[in-house]
C-alpha cells in the first residue's frame, strides 16, 4: 500500500528538561527524550514508573509542571489536544457501537471535512485486513478485530505522532503476539512515527526499533532492545527486561581486554568493554540463557567462568526450555534456563552441580555495592508482577 496515502512521514519527539508534578509525589523527573522520525519507540517499565504520564503529556491531556514538547520541531507544549497532530490508541478500543466499521474508522475524517472519507477509511481497512468486515457493528467482532478498527482509525487521520497506551493488554497471549507483529508491519507500511506504551518486556522487545527503560519517573536506560538485554547499565534494567544472575564482589586484577572479580573464592572475568565499573566493588551478571550446567566440576579453561559446587532446589518444565534454580554456598540462587533438547530433566533437585559460561557473555553493572544492586533487581522482578 502506498505510504503517502496515509502520511507523508511521521514527526520527530523531542522532551526538554519535562516534569510532571502532582500533589504529594513527582510522577516524571526532568525528562530529556528524543524520539526520530518514523521510527517504533516503546517506553517500558513498571506500573507508576511514569510511562503512561509521559504520553498524556504528549498528547496534551496533561500539562507539565516544567520543560517542552516539540513535535516536528513545534512546540506543543500550550497547544489543545485537539490541535496536536497526534493520535492515540488505548487499551479500551472506545468504537461507537451504533456505527459499522467503515463509519467509524471515516468519522474524524468527516468530521475535520477531509475529502474523501469513504475512500480513505476502506484503504486503512485493507491496512489491517479487515475491510471485508466494514458493514458490521463492533459488537459483531472479535477483540482483536476491535484493536484493529481502532488502529485504522488513528491511522487514516494521518497523525504525525500515533501514541499507542498498552493497546493490546486486554487480547489473550497468542492475539497478542500476532498483533505485536502486525503493529510493526504497520507502522513500516505507513511510515508514522509509534510511541508505545508498555509494561510487556517481550511486547517492547518485539515490536520497537528503541527501547526506554523507566523507573519512578527517570529514563535509566535507552537503546536498541538487543542493546539494553545484552548490556543492562543497572540491576533495574538487567532484571525487569528479562531475568539476570547477578553477583557482588571485588575487582581483584586487570588485564588488557578483561578484569577479574573475586565472587565467593572464585575469579570471574568479565570484558572491560562489557561494565560500567571496573574498580573496587562492583556487581557483574550473566544472563540465565548463557550457563551451561555441568554435574562433574569442570576443568580451567580459558576464556570460561566457573561457578559452583551448588545444589539444584527445583526444576520448572516451561515448553522450550527448562529453568534450574541452584543454591550455591556464599553466592545466593543462580538461575540456569536450558533449552530442551532431550525428553526430561537434566538434573534432578538435590543435584551436585557446576555453572560454567563463557567470559564474552557477562557484564558489569553501574550499581556498586552488590547489596544495593540485589535490592534493585528484587524491586524489578515485583515491578514486572505488580505492572
């Protein structure tokens, strides 16, 4: 489909220096943001962390205490809603019942005078694949078809800016991952630029070609999704985008392209180019993907971190993989996901076993007393079951 029957491009976001105070607390903190053209951005992170206050802010249903938004190089800050050339998707699709799909999807059109509204809403229906449903009333359709209609609706108003709030949180898990790959073919196909709002690691990780990671109201990280899960600045990030086994420790030497860590007896060596810290107390972690679980202890080799003895204390069967949880004496819980290429288990709780991985993989943290850190990364994982 033709790109400049929607948009002829969408618009840059840019936030300066924005802040949103309301009475008793701060729910965003001297925001510096900017979001390029025509691209997927998605801003993560747990409920109250600020992710959904910041888009009321660009959409102008709230005004900030401090700072500016400019779109497309506008200032926004004091323009109506109604006069921003923006658009949002919400969780609740909000589709008239009384109307069929085609009359919904041209009602701003009609509205706002814009030629051809009929025309228009039948080719945002082809967008979605739906246009062979636009004489039915919403109620006639599915969930996932409702988000749809309302995503040809934002779409055909021809918004520089669409701001998508958790659209898809009321589908069920498989809607919503086909839906998460047809919002990115979309937003390719129409060339807008998406703001999505989303407490789903996976969703975000999906769909966006950058990711800001939020917590009470500051951005602490900001990059590509393989960038921020492979690299977490924080114990925050490394926890809340996906799972991370983190250890504390001392930096105990330093060679030319790593340095070594002294974590309960053990030398763990972690790249230099890999860690925010590289002197004194610092905190290093792996992701749970990358062990390798081993039953006798391994011999040195270079170039492979070691951990263990430790015992297995359960073992969960998740489909693709299976998660080992391995108490080791002075380190803490290590968590071990192993994809499943044989029927069964591996070990058995009560196991003797070793972790190994291999030193390419790990990396060093911002946070440096490794407590402060363990208490970053718990905060994270009750975030991700709170939000």
């Amino acid at each position: 489909m033709a790109r400049g029957l929607f948009a002829e491009s969408g618009a840059d976001l840019k936030l300066v220096g924005v802040r949103k105070q309301f009475p008793g607390y701060t729910a965003v903190e001297e925001l510096d943001l900017t979001v390029p053209a025509g691209t997927f951005f998605a801003l993560l992170g747990p409920s109250g962390c600020g992710k959904t206050t910041t888009l009321r802010l660009v959409a102008g249903l709230e005004e900030p205490t401090a700072g500016r938004i400019l779109i497309g190089g506008t200032d926004v800050t004091d323009t109506k809603p109604y006069r921003r050339p923006v658009n949002t998707v919400f969780q609740s699709y909000a589709l008239f019942p009384h109307m069929t799909v085609l009359e919904n999807v041209a009602f701003g059109l009609r509205r706002r005078g814009i030629g051809d509204p009929v025309e228009k809403a039948h080719a945002a229906l082809r967008l979605v694949e739906l246009d062979h449903l636009a004489d039915r009333k919403p109620a006639q359709l599915s969930g996932g078809q409702q988000q749809r209609v309302a995503l040809a609706r934002a779409v055909v108003n021809r918004p520089a800016l669409l701001l998508l709030d958790e659209p898809l949180g009321a589908l069920d898990l498989k809607l919503r991952r086909q839906m998460q790959l047809e919002l990115k073919n979309i937003q390719s196909e129409v060339g807008l630029t998406f703001v999505h709002v989303t407490h789903d690691q996976e969703e975000a990780m999906t769909m966006a070609d950058t990711v800001a990671v939020m917590n009470r109201g500051r951005i602490e990280q900001i990059g590509a999704p393989e960038e921020i899960y492979e690299l977490p600045r924080t114990a925050f990030v490394a926890n809340f985008l996906g799972q991370s086994n983190l250890f504390g420790g001392t930096v105990a030497e330093s060679g030319s392209g790593a340095f070594g860590v002294d974590v309960a007896g053990r030398r763990i060596l972690v790249p230099i180019d890999r860690a925010q810290r590289t002197t004194g107390a610092v905190t290093v972690g792996v992701r749970p993907e990358k062990l390798l679980l081993v039953t006798e202890e391994p011999a040195p080799m270079a170039g492979v971190n070691v951990l263990g003895p430790g015992r297995v204390t359960d073992v969960s069967f998740s489909g693709v993989s299976t998660q080992y949880l391995i108490d080791v004496p002075h380190v803490g819980t290590v968590i071990v996901f192993a994809q499943n290429l044989v029927f069964g288990p591996v070990v058995e709780p009560g196991a003797e076993v070793w972790v190994t991985w291999r030193v390419e993989h790990g990396f060093g943290l911002a946070d440096a007393p490794a407590a402060s850190a363990l208490e970053q990364a718990h905060e994270a994982l009750v975030s991700g079951v709170e939000g």
